[in-house]
C-alpha cells in the first residue's frame, strides 16, 4: 500500500490513522503536514484569482477578511413560503444521520427530488446563487445542494461532536446555508470563530503540533482530518470568541469551512431548516474545472451510488448505514 499512500499525498485524503504516511510523527515533525497545508492554500488563491468575475467584491472581501459572508433578504418571503410548501410536499430519498443527540436530515436536489419543485428548481439553477458558492469553493463546477433540517436533543445520547468548533480539513473548503426560516439562539445557529481561517503564524504552530501527534491521541475527529479547538486553543491563538449567525429567513451565509465553524448550543426539540450547499475540491489542483451541470449530475449520481452501496452492508451486517434513509414524514413535518 505504500505507493498508495505516498500517491494520496496529492489529493483531498486528510486522515491521519487512515494514512501512515500522512499521520507519521516523523514525516510531520520534518514539516509534511504543514507543506500540505501552504501548498493548497497557495493554489487555492490561484483558483480565487481566476474566477474573481464570478462574485462581487463586497462578498470576496467579506470571505477573505472574516472567513464568511451573510447576505440577508437573498430570497422572497414568497419565494421561502414556496419552497417550504414544496418541502412538505416531498415523499422522495431522505436520509438522515445521528450524530449525539442530534439528528441531521437531508434531501439531495438532484433531478428526481426536485421534478414538481419549480421554485426549488429555479432556486437550483440561480446564476445568482451558484455563482458566489462556486467563487468560495474556487472551482466552476456546482457544488452539491441539499435541503437540510437540523433536530436537536431528539434523544438520550452523548453530546452533538459538530458542536465542537472544528475545521473540516487542511485547506480551504466551502459551505453554505440558505435559511428557510428564522434561526434565534435557541435553534443553533451556524457558529464561526471570526478571522480564523487565515493561515496566521499561531495557527500553523498550532497545526504543527496537533499533526505530529494526531494518530496516537485520537477524540474521534482530528485523527481522521478534522481538528476540534478548545476554547483554549482559540485563545492560544489569539482568535476571537464563536459568533452565532441569527438571521431571519432568507438569509444566506457561506463560509470557508477550513477555518474553525460549529453548531451552535440549541435547546432540545428544537430545529432549523435550510437549503444547504457543500463543496470540496481537489486541493492541488491549478484548474477550477468545467462550468457544465453534468459535472453535478455525476456527483450525485456517484452520491447515491455509494449510499446504496452503504446501506447494502449495512442490511448485512443486520444494522443500519450512517445516512440511512428514513420516511419523508419524518423530516417534512413542518409548520
């Protein structure tokens, strides 16, 4: 396997027990870690710099200066009522993931979940909408859309691990959430350590050192790719406190998810619904990719492929896969 690992260093592979090579202690006291990391980055900047037409400049400077940029009142009041009528009318594919006490559900919008949709349809295929998410994620291609519902303390179990505020992986990656309804405190807003993806010194000394002992001092995240930060790291590193994004419906947010981001505290039973977008280029890649829609049409088909493949495992070991699909009613039970 050794080629293998040595060959994943060139792409998106993040984990540190998966990977011998990139969780070697030596390799990433030699700076292995830490190369990954500038070198993305750098490429990263040259993706941005290319498709700079696509976003204007308010929304660049917003994401470069604080790691994420809110945008109120990007749909209509009527535009969100229709979409949640059109939520609720949904009886297709949803899967659902349990993660503590938390419950994440989601639609993907491909072409089956969204025939008899035309406002989620339209919404979709918004040059207004894409366009920004596509600059974030520096690459041309759409990024993959969800409709998205997030159930707090639905059950008795440990606390929600994405609660923890965390970077999703070494280099710079794109979320983004359009609010379907009104998030206050008690829904758990969207939570974002201001200015913390910037690649300042105290945050790669601080990535320095969690990557030399990220495969021997595991918490259930880091050492696959995804460090959490205490509050102590954040101070260590001189950033600010978590801001929660409360907004009103119709609010769009979109973030780098390589700087430090979590959900926020909810109280129990409560939840917020969203149309949810998410995109992870390939790190080392100079080009931004092809603007054509089969691009996502393949993504989502590949998607489903592996979530079928996932749940024919699952059947056989007589359990049941991570995102495993439940009844449309169970997410769609909305007001």
């Amino acid at each position: 396997m050794a080629p293998v690992w040595i060959i994943a260093l060139g792409t998106s592979a993040k984990s540190f027990v998966g990977n011998p090579v990139i969780g070697s202690r030596a390799l990433n006291t030699l700076g292995l870690h830490i190369m990954r990391v500038l070198l993305a980055r750098a490429i990263t900047w040259f993706r941005w710099i290319l498709l700079t037409p696509l976003a204007d400049q308010q929304v660049r400077r917003a994401l470069h200066k604080d790691g994420f940029v809110v945008i109120p009142d990007f749909i209509t009041e009527e535009e969100i009522n229709t979409i949640r009528s059109e939520i609720k009318a949904h009886t297709g594919e949803t899967r659902q993931m349990l993660q503590g006490n938390t419950a994440t559900q989601r639609i993907l919008l491909d072409m089956a979940a969204l025939d008899g949709k035309p406002q989620l349809t339209a919404l979709c295929g918004s040059k207004r909408f894409l366009r920004p998410l596509k600059y974030a994620s520096a690459k041309l291609s759409p990024p993959l859309l969800y409709v998205q519902r997030i159930r707090n303390g639905i059950r008795e179990a440990g606390a929600d691990p994405q609660k923890t505020m965390h970077a999703d992986t070494f280099h710079p990656t794109m979320k983004a959430w359009l609010f379907l309804e009104d998030v206050t405190p008690a829904k758990g807003p969207f939570t974002y350590v201001k200015g913390s993806h910037k690649l300042t010194a105290a945050r790669l000394a601080w990535e320095y050192r969690r990557s030399r002992t990220a495969a021997e001092k595991p918490d259930g995240y880091s050492e696959k790719g995804s460090f959490r930060a205490s509050p102590d790291d954040l101070k260590a590193m001189g950033l600010p406190e978590p801001e929660g994004a409360c907004a009103r419906a119709g609010t769009l947010v979109i973030a780098n998810t390589n700087g430090f981001h979590g959900r926020g505290q909810a109280e129990d039973n409560q939840s917020r619904l969203e149309v949810w977008a998410y995109a992870r280029p390939s790190p080392f890649n100079p080009l931004p990719g092809l603007p054509f829609g089969l691009v996502g049409k393949l993504q989502s088909k590949v998607l489903k492929a592996y979530w079928r493949r996932k749940d024919s495992i699952a059947t056989a070991r007589n359990s049941r896969a991570s995102w495993h699909l439940i009844d449309a009613s169970e997410m769609t039970d909305i007001d």
